[in-house]
C-alpha cells in the first residue's frame, strides 16, 4: 500500500470485536481501502490493535476517529464490557501525532444518518420529511442510546444525549403495573430499564411473576443456563415458541414506540427518526405491525403532527464505522 498523506483511520471499538478501516478523501467513507476486524478481548489496548492493523502497511494516517461504545469523558472512553480504556492522548502518539477523536458509538451512528442511503434503511412510516429538519436516534442495544442532528445553515451538527435513562412513563393500565414492579425492585426506572438488551428480561419476568403468563419449564432450564437471556428471549418470541416472549416482546415495541415518539416530539423531529443498535433489524416484522406506530403516534393533540414525522430503522451493520469515517471526513463531505 502506498504512503498517502490524507489517509483517515477510523473505527467501531465494542466489547466484543474491533473493526478498524483506513479512507481517503477521494473514496470516501464508503470505500475503505483497507480494513479488518479484531476481537477486543484478545489485546491489552487499543494502541496494540491499531499497532497490528497498520503493521506491514506503508502508510502514514493524518487523522484518526473511533466510535466507542462507552462513555467519552476528556478524550478517555471505558469500552464496555472490556478492562482497557480508548485514550486519544496515546492513540495520538501511536499516530506520530495525527489528531484523534473519540466519539460514543451512538454519535458516531448519528454522523452516519445525513449519508445513509435508501439500501442502509427500512422504511416504517414515510411520514412528510423535512430535508433540514431535525433528525434524531434511538438505538435499542445492550442499553438504550438517543441522539439527535440539527441543521445550521450549512451541515447537521450531532448532540449526543442521555435520554434513554429519563423516568419511563407508562401509557397503559399494563405498563402502570410494570412501573410498580420494577420500583420495587430499582430505585430509579429508566426507559432503559424497560427498552434494551438488559431491559426485556425485566419485562420477561413482570409478566411471569405477576401470573400473566406461565414460564414453560423447558425455557426456565434453558434461561438458567445462559448468562444473558436477551438473545434466548427474542428467538423464542419470533419462532413463536412461547407466548410469555412472544408478549415481552411486544411489550418491549410498544415502549420503543412510544418513546420514539416522545423523542420526535423533544427535539422536533422533522427530518425522521431512525431506529439504531442491534436489537430492531432482529425484530423489524414486529416493528412492521400496528402496535409500533399506535404507540408512536398516541400523543393525543399532537398525534397528527408525529405521525407525520418519517420513522426508519438502520440495517447497515457497520453504520458505527460508517459514522466514525463521515466524522473525520466531515468537512470533505459536506459542501457549502
């Protein structure tokens, strides 16, 4: 590979696996001219990966920019689920200097949504979209991520949020009964509590321990076995092995519903709301039914209004590093 002097590196940093790419200005962040992925566990920092991706690689990378699934706090991120922590400083210095920037995962798939293209999304409501308006992100993972882009004049900017840990609101008598659950058992329920990863399994158990449903003993003994239940819970509700999951889950979309819709409503969403993380691509035709948009759009006087807003859920699996590499190309991409 030659030396080239605008070479980006960019990066998508999970607990599980790192995926690290090098762009250029003409390509654009579509068109990696390398790229490979890494399990993170198996390397004692970023620095080593990074290291072992640009080993043999006669290359010299003017910028670097990493989506992080962590916090980013001064330029340091505690990737989840890993022991080392992402630093700018020495990721810089690994770089013979180049600028580094770290970004939450999340806001680094709100740098994507401005490029997505029409094969990178499934299109729930085509609502009235306003090509400047607000545009926003909730993304359903391992916990609940929320984000939101504003138009100034000339490119969308992104805000990263915390919202997903606001106080759940419930909307039905169900819900009320889930709220009083869950305080017995947390001091503070978020709607991450109730709408991501670690979320469905407490929806699971209201409905099991409240009688609702009965828990087949063949699900008790598998649940038992594994150490995160999400994945079991999901599958078993789309075989439409068990009803106790198949209602969890769709409990679960009625609460990405209606926040969703409390999200378009924050920030005044008019360019679309876009479904990220792993968990809607999993469940789109559960999304595709009724209960999501009935939730989306009950807001009583403003029902009309939301229901305009366009609603679309990310398929690109790799929109964290698409994300990543609009940032560092940020200002090759956007033109005046």
């Amino acid at each position: 590979m030659s030396n080239d002097d605008r070479l980006l590196l960019a990066g998508d940093i999970g607990g599980t696996k790192t995926t690290l790419a090098l762009f250029t200005r003409e390509g654009g962040p579509r068109r990696p001219v390398a790229q490979a992925t890494f399990p993170s566990g198996e390397y004692g920092s970023l620095e080593a990966i990074v290291e072992r991706f640009l080993s043999g690689k006669n290359v010299r990378v003017s910028k670097a920019s990493f989506g992080v699934a962590g916090p980013v706090v001064q330029d340091r991120a505690q990737v989840t689920n890993l022991p080392w922590k992402a630093d700018a400083l020495l990721l810089s210095r690994a770089l013979a200097g180049a600028p580094v920037r770290l970004l939450n995962d999340l806001e680094a798939i709100a740098h994507a949504v401005p490029f997505l293209e029409r094969s990178d999304l499934e299109t729930l409501n085509q609502g009235q979209p306003d090509r400047k308006g607000r545009r926003a992100v909730i993304a359903p993972g391992t916990g609940l991520g929320e984000a939101f882009l504003v138009w100034d004049g000339k490119r969308f900017r992104t805000f990263s949020s915390e919202g997903g840990h606001a106080d759940f609101a419930p909307t039905t008598p169900t819900q009320v009964e889930l709220l009083s659950y869950l305080l017995n058992r947390f001091e503070h329920v978020s709607y991450e509590r109730v709408c991501s990863g670690k979320g469905l399994p407490n929806l699971y158990t209201f409905l099991r321990d409240s009688g609702r449903f009965a828990e087949p003993d063949w699900l008790r003994d598998r649940l038992a076995s594994e150490h995160d239940p999400t994945p079991i819970l999901v599958q078993v509700a789309l075989d439409g092995a068990a009803e106790i999951c198949e209602e969890a889950l769709e409990l679960f979309v009625s609460i990405l519903g209606g926040e969703a819709g409390n999200l378009a409503l924050r920030v005044l969403a008019t360019g679309g709301i876009y479904l990220g993380g792993g968990i809607p691509p999993r469940i789109l035709s559960l999304l595709k039914a009724p209960s999501f948009m009935r939730s989306f759009t009950g807001k009583g006087r403003f029902a009309d209004w939301v229901g305009r807003v366009p609603v679309h859920v990310i398929l690109n699996p790799q929109v964290a590093l698409l994300g990543a590499a609009c940032h560092g190309l940020e200002s090759e991409l956007w033109h005046d």
